[in-house]
C-alpha cells in the first residue's frame, strides 16, 4: 500500500498523519507532498523522518491512493494526473464535491456508492459532514422536509494563519490578518466569499452538498454560518422540520446507536456538545434535543465536532479505510 499525503505540511495534512497513525493504517510506502516551496522539509511519523517531495515526483511513483488536502486549485489541477496513473484520490477541497461524475462520501451513509471506478472521490465540507452525520438516520426514519442550520464555527476552518491571528489578538501584539476584523471577542458572520445571492460560499455548501450526500434533491435548506474564536470545533444549531411526527426518546435512541455519534444530552447534569470537549475526538457530538413548539414535527438539536478530524481528515482516512476494505484500488 503506497500512500501519498498531499498537503502534508498543512493544518489538515498534520491531522491525516495523525489519524493514519491512530487508526494503523496499512502503509508500506509513505509519500510527503506539498507544493515546491516545503520540498525538502523533514516530517516526523512514527518515529521516522520523512523528506516532503513535489507533485510530478509524487505521480511518478504512482501511488495507491493520494489523500488531498492542498486547496481547490491545486486538486483541480493535479487529482487528474494522479487518477490518470491509477491513483485513487481522496480529495478534500472543494473542487469535485457537486460534480456530477464524482461521489460525495460520508462512509457511514453513502460509501456503498463507490466502486473501483471512482478515481477521484470527494470529501465532503466540514460543517456538512457533521450534519448529515445527525440528519441521515433521521430522514430515513421521519423524512425531511426543510432545515435551518446556523453555524459557530472555528478559526481553524480558515487555517494557520487564523490561529495566528487570534494569538496575536490574544497576546495585544500587531500582525497578519486572517480576516477583515478581529477575531478574539468577536463573531465573524462571513466565512468564505460572499456570492451573487448575498449568502456566503461557505452557507451555499451548505445546502447542497446534504442534498447530494442523502440523494434527495428536494431539501429544503437554508443556512447562516459565523466565524467565532474557537480552536475545538464546528458548532451548529439546526431546526428540522419532518414530514412525519417523532418522539424525542426515539430520537435519542435512534442518534446514539448510530456508528460515529455521540449522544450528550441530559439537562439535568448540564451535558451538551461543546467545541472544548469535541476537540481531538472523532465523532461527532449531539445534545440539546428538543421539540420546536412553534410548530408540528420539527427539532432543534446542537452538533459539534473537530472540523480538522471527522469533518476532514477522519472522513478521508475512513474512506480509505473502505476502498482498501472493499478492494476498490
């Protein structure tokens, strides 16, 4: 098993290494990519040093299967030269996810979609993956009909260079700035471009990658996502309207025996999700179960999980983890 890391020297590309170490996955031949100014960098796993290469090196070698996490344009330039030497990528960005000839996989609901054809797979967005992690069990029981979702989401979506604004902010000492205004005391109603609609690109995800993950073109979603100066995890609050009537009991019951779900919701001892705690951890947390009594059959719950592990690099590894299982490569 040749393993290729693309973006190996950044936020996500660190976490990959981690998981993959974590979870032992099957490596025989480790590859280090990122773009020409980090070749040559040394990077530790498992106790051994690896030396960072270029992209023509990387395809040259050819491997099994490239995890991506190296931005839009980069995947779009390069994840079809990897597929094109029989490289099965994974591939985090944006680029491929609402491409009608590329699968949008959250292993748990949709990875029996693939098949050894699909050389280039997308991963879904942070703040998506969460989300349908808590929605699909539910629309399979009572349908969906139509979602609000607002999100609180953590600096650490946008990069190094946010957590170095906040550090800075913190520290009261001047330097670059990640966004157009300060993070620390503050939330940041603006993540990613805004588009033609006035809604952010971020929100727009939003509505349509849950569409394409649960196969039903007819979710009624609108969102609203907030930047906030949090280094653990996406939070959201999400309002669910079904076509059919539920039990708040059965709903417990049906999220916490749902594979990579984590129920945390007693009121009485003061248990919810919270980004501090979610941090580091792979599932995906739910709490604050509760009927909408403003009108029939909707929910509000909370979701929270580390956007760096299940809503990006976890999702990845699982995703090897299956072709590898199902000897798709």
């Amino acid at each position: 098993m040749k393993l290729a890391v693309v973006g190996a020297t950044g936020m996500v590309g660190n976490v990959m290494l981690k998981v993959l170490e974590e979870r032992n996955f099957p490596i025989t031949e480790l590859l280090l990519v990122a773009s020409e100014r980090s070749v040559g960098k040394q990077i530790l796993y498992k106790g051994e040093n690896y030396t960072v290469i270029g992209m023509q090196d990387a395809v040259n070698l050819r491997p099994d299967i490239a995890l991506f996490s190296a931005g839009g344009n980069t995947s779009l330039e390069w994840a079809p030269k990897f597929a094109e030497v029989g490289t099965t990528v994974i591939d985090n960005s944006s680029a491929w996810r609402m491409n009608p000839n590329h699968k949008l996989i959250v292993p748990e609901i949709n990875a029996q979609e693939l098949t050894a054809n699909d050389k280039i797979i997308a991963n879904p967005n942070c703040s998506t993956i969460q989300l349908v992690m808590a929605l699909a069990p539910l629309h399979k029981k009572y349908t969906i009909k139509r979602l609000v979702v607002s999100t609180y989401q953590s600096i650490t979506g946008t990069g190094v260079k946010a957590v170095q604004q906040l550090e800075n902010e913190y520290a009261n000492k001047k330097g670059e700035m990640a966004y157009h205004y300060p993070i620390h005391k503050n939330a940041i109603p603006h993540c990613d471009v805004f588009e033609a609609n006035g809604y952010t690109k971020e929100e727009m995800k939003l509505v349509n990658e849950p569409r394409k993950i649960l196969n039903d073109a007819s979710l009624a979603i609108t969102a609203t996502a907030v930047r906030i100066p949090v280094v653990g995890g996406h939070s959201e609050s999400v309002n669910v309207a079904f076509v059919n009537d539920f039990n708040e009991g059965d709903v417990r019951k049906l999220l916490s025996e749902t594979p990579g779900v984590t129920v945390q919701d007693n009121t009485d001892t003061n248990t919810y999700p919270m980004p501090i705690y979610a941090e580091g951890k792979n599932d995906v947390f739910v709490g604050r179960i509760r009927r909408d009594e403003s009108q029939p059959n909707t929910l509000n719950m909370w979701i929270v999980a580390d956007n760096l592990r299940k809503g990006a690099a976890t999702n990845a590894v699982q995703i090897a983890e299956y072709i590898v299982a199902e000897n798709l490569i």
